[in-house]
C-alpha cells in the first residue's frame, strides 16, 4: 500500500549514547514487526543513524533523519546532505517548528523539501502556527500559507513520498495537545492546500499527520480522524514500552477502518 499511514519517532537531541539509542530501537522492535498496518519510522540524531540502521535490519522498520542540506556537496561545514542520506535513510523532516523557531524561512523549506524529494526520500513537511497566532484565531491562514510556500518546489510526481504534519508550536512539548476537532480542520486545510498546488489525484496521495504532545492516551482520537494518515511522535518516542503501544493502537484503528 503506497499510502500506509505512518508513526514518525522524532528522537530530536536525544539520547546521549549509543548504548541508549540502540536499548531504545531493541525496546519497540517487536511491535513494530508484529503489524502491517503502519509504517514505523525512527528519527535519530545524525550520529545515531549509522547505528540504528544495522539495528533496523529485518526488522520493517524504516530510518529517517531529523533535517537535511538542499546542497548536495560543497564548502557547507556542519550540514548533511539529502544525496547523503538517501544512501542510507528512506525518510526525512523539514521545517520542524524547532527548526523555524532558529531563523528557518518558508524558503530555506521549501528548498529543503525540493531537494529531499528529488533525492527519493520520504519527507515530512512541517507546519503549524504559534500560541498567539492561534489565539488571534490565525491558525488557518498560518498554515495555508506556510504549506504553499514550504510546497514550492514540490510536484504531483512528489505526492506518495510527501507527508503534511500538522504540528501547532503551541502544543509542542507543552503537554497541551491539540483538540481532534481543531486538528480535524487544520488537517482538512493542508489537505485542501496541498490539492491546489499539486492537482486534485496527487493531492489526495499526500499523506496528512497530526504532531504535538501526542501521546499513548491521546493517539487514538487523532489516528481516527478522517483527515489523519498518522502521527509525528516526539516525547512519547522515547520510552520505548509508550511508543510500542501507539504502534499497536494505531495499527488497531487503521486494521479496523478497512475492514
């Protein structure tokens, strides 16, 4: 299935040792493998990615990295490509709020974005507005146009590798996640907005997730929403024993759907 929903683990700076990351890929293992409903994902630190790909051997689970470089090769001290990491990794993130929050534009994005898809890598496209443009009730027209310029150098072709993730700062690492009904219709709208850009067909094989103090008390209402393809899971991603009961819940609920 070319569109399997997906659960994205975003170890961001974490853990500090190899010996950590590596307890942490053998914790989750076996749930992963015992379903087929999901695609599991592991984002580790770049240093960590070596690692964690002898780990993930057999295992189903597929590797991806936490950002990338939109050059291929040059005099850029202290950046990784996505040609590198297509040699190793099937995913990536760019536009992390975390990212955007450290002087990232909608333009160095949208190169990011243009560079990992023509690279063949899987790549979630972050985007999501901030506790006062929320409360200013700004949300929609945030994160409309934070997908239309962060899609700039994308194309129908992209479309099965491109993955949308709603992620509201203000529910980043807060504790304070968002509610299925506001996430449902934020969804609705990078859906919508990626459509316009790439055409209808294309549009409906992006795949659209929910991120943001989700959790395994929460994962269920988003999974079950209609616009949700999965989560990018931050926190929660770190403890091995919660991550592998979002994996179940969320191959529970999608099992269901087509059944």
């Amino acid at each position: 299935m070319a569109n399997k929903p997906v659960l994205a683990a975003n170890w961001k700076l974490n853990p500090t040792t190899a010996g950590e990351a590596a307890a942490l890929v053998q914790g989750i293992v076996e749930a992963a493998r015992n379903q087929d409903r999901v695609t599991v994902a592991i984002f580790p630190p770049f240093l960590w990615i070596l690692g964690v790909l002898e780990l993930l051997e057999g295992t189903g689970i597929e590797l991806g990295a936490q950002d990338c470089f939109w050059e291929p090769s040059g005099p850029y001290t202290g950046e990784v490509s996505a040609a590198m990491l297509a040699g190793v990794c099937q995913w990536v993130i760019v536009g992390h709020s975390e990212r955007r929050a450290m002087g990232e534009t909608d333009e160095v994005v949208a190169r990011k974005a243009g560079a990992a898809l023509a690279a063949k890598l899987s790549t979630i496209v972050c985007v999501g507005e901030n506790q006062e443009q929320h409360d200013a009730g700004q949300a929609a027209q945030v994160v409309t146009a934070q997908v239309g310029a962060s899609l700039a150098q994308a194309s129908a072709d992209d479309s099965e590798r491109l993955v949308l993730a709603y992620e509201p700062v203000w529910a980043i690492g807060t504790g304070k996640n968002a509610d299925p009904e506001h996430a449902y219709k934020q969804m609705r709208l990078i859906r919508d907005a990626a459509t316009k850009l790439i055409g209808p067909k294309a549009g409906q094989n992006v795949r659209v997730v929910y991120g943001g103090s989700v959790n395994a008390a929460n994962v269920e209402q988003y999974v079950e929403l209609p616009q949700c393809d999965g989560c990018l899971v931050g926190g929660a991603s770190l403890k091995a024993d919660e991550f592998s009961t979002m994996i179940r819940s969320t191959a529970g609920v999608y099992s269901a759907a087509v059944q």
